[in-house]
C-alpha cells in the first residue's frame, strides 16, 4: 500500500532528475588517441568543444562524422597539424560506437575522447560500453556546455526538453534494441 501512495512523489522525483541523469556519464576530457565529435551536431556545439580539446593538446587526431563541410573546411583551417579524419558512415549513435571501435583496432589507438551533449551522454554510455567490452580500448564522454542546457532545469527550455524527450526515449529503444548491450538480428553492424 505504501508503494502505491509513494508512486506519484517517486515519478515527480524522476521527472525532476531526468536531465541529470542523463548527462551523469559525462566526464572531464583527458590526454587520448583521438577525438570523435559525434554526428548530429545542429548547432555546432560539438564541432567547437571537440576543435578545442585538440587545440588544447588532447589529441593530435580529430574524428568528425557525420560534419558539415563548413566544419571541416574550419578544422583544415585552424587546426592544420592535426590529422583531420572524416567518416559519414554511422547513422545513428550505436553505429557511430562500432565505427570508432573498428577504426581505433584498425589503427592501434588505445583510447578516445567523444563529444556530444550532456543529455545525450547516457545513451552514448550504453552504446559504447556495450561495443567496447572486452576490447581493450577506453573512452571518455566529454559533454559540450551549450547555453540551452540548464542541467537540473532542463524543462525550463523547449530545445532541453525536447533533447531530454527524445533522449529518453531513445535509451528506451536502445535497451529493447540491443538488450544487456548486444544486438541481435539484421542491421546489428
């Protein structure tokens, strides 16, 4: 009985938390072989905060998938002694998992460092944790600081809350999809 009278505060309280939740995986950017700024980045924000960390020493590598061509031709132009790596393969995040895992094997990179949005780190914890098991190799999730994600706020701002909506769920399809974070059936690679 106590359950049922607990049910509307515990949903309230997931409610509230919801955003940092998701964003909870993120971490501080560290030293890596590469950096992979993740697709999807209508703003921008992900491009600037991955551009960044390479010009602030983290790697000597810059990862784009899925840019836009006024992404690379600035990353050509600012950054000209990195090597600029583009890939418009993955096309969605599960994807994007695989292809930087089958590119860091390829090249004997140990470690990465991948950009995206705080709400998005979750989703991105669950798809690369599930690809990356067993292999060897490291990451770390960087979350941009964009100016429309108020953290504990987020349904204070239609685009935060409409990250927040989809990302949720997203992460809902993504653990039926590829339940305990192995994929079954066709489209799996």
């Amino acid at each position: 009985m106590l359950v049922f009278l607990l049910m509307p505060e515990l949903a309230l309280t997931g409610f509230f938390m919801a955003g940092a939740l998701l964003a909870c995986p993120a971490e501080l950017p560290r030293r890596a072989d590469v950096v992979v700024v993740l697709g999807g980045d209508v703003l921008g924000d992900r491009y600037a905060w991955g551009r960044d960390l390479v010009l602030a020493g983290y790697s000597e590598r810059l990862l784009l998938i899925n840019s836009t061509a006024s992404d690379r031709k600035d990353a050509q132009a600012r950054i000209p002694n990195v090597e600029l790596l583009i890939d418009d393969s993955p096309r969605h995040s599960w994807q994007e998992a695989q292809t930087v895992r089958a590119r860091m094997l390829a090249n004997g990179w140990k470690s990465a460092l991948v950009v995206s949005e705080p709400p998005h780190m979750l989703r991105l914890r669950y798809a690369w944790a599930s690809n990356f098991r067993g292999t060897g190799l490291t990451y770390t999730l960087v979350a941009t600081d964009p100016p429309w994600w108020p953290g504990w706020r987020w349904w204070r701002n239609r685009q935060a809350s409409d990250f927040v909506g989809n990302e949720v769920l997203k992460l809902g399809y993504y653990v039926l999809r590829y339940p305990l974070g192995f994929c079954f059936g066709a489209g799996c690679d």
